[in-house]
C-alpha cells in the first residue's frame, strides 16, 4: 500500500492546486478562443457593428469604472445568463473582460463550450486598459 507523509500531501495540494488555476488556459487553447489586446478591443468597439463587451467582475468592481458599452455579467452568473448572452452577439462575436484577464478566460471558456463562435479574452484586462489611458465609465 502506498504511504503518504506530510511532504508528498503539500505536493498533493500543491498539484492539485495548479491544475484548479491552469483549467481555464487549457480548454481555452483546445477551444480555440483567442486573445486580444486592449488596443485591438477599442477598433473592434468601434468597428461596424461593434463587438459585445461582457464584463465578468463583480457588480462593485463593474460600477467603479468599466469600459464605454462593456454589459455586466459576473462570471457566478455567466452559465446561467449564456442565452442572455448570446442573443446580445447575434453575429456572434464577443470579448471578455475582468481586472486582470484570468475571470475573463474562465468566461471565454463558458460562451465557446456554449457555441459561441468568436470568443475572445481582452488580455490584461481593465488594469491594462486604464493603464494605456483608455476611458472609463463609471
């Protein structure tokens, strides 16, 4: 029978803990959603028709300051709102923003298992987007 000690549990969790954060970045590869910089996502918010921004941070975080058309839909709630969603893209394109881009990528991960079609993670997130000046509505 095999013996566990202290240190190979700490290993155990250490493992385990990893694969919980890297789950996201492996089905989003093998989904094939792809990232897109801040500055790619402010041409594409201004394109013809422009891409649905969906916000996946907390009501909070959404209401001190978010991108101009960004739609608030916490990521706890995205399963259940992916019809809501999809009826916001009809020509089913759509970025996915958070603080920092990892809420995000779980997001892009929900709306591409969903059927969405162009699914796409704003990398860096509203940290990023503030930083190289863009603005915010609050």
């Amino acid at each position: 029978m095999l013996e566990m000690n202290e240190d190979s549990l700490q290993w155990i969790a250490i493992l385990m803990f990893m694969g919980f954060i890297l789950r996201a970045h492996v089905f989003s590869r093998i989904l094939g959603v792809e990232k897109l910089t801040v500055h790619e996502l402010m041409e594409k918010l201004g394109a013809n028709p422009p891409i649905v921004l969906i916000d996946v941070r907390t009501k909070m975080e959404f209401d001190a300051g978010h991108a101009k058309g960004a739609r608030l839909v916490p990521l706890n709630e995205l399963k259940k709102r992916v019809e809501e969603v999809k009826q916001m893209c009809p020509h089913g394109s759509v970025a996915v923003v958070c603080r920092s881009g990892n809420r995000s990528l779980s997001g892009t991960v929900i709306l591409k298992r969903a059927g969405i079609e162009h699914v796409y993670n704003v990398s860096g997130g509203m940290i990023h987007w503030q930083s190289q000046g863009y603005p915010v509505r609050k």
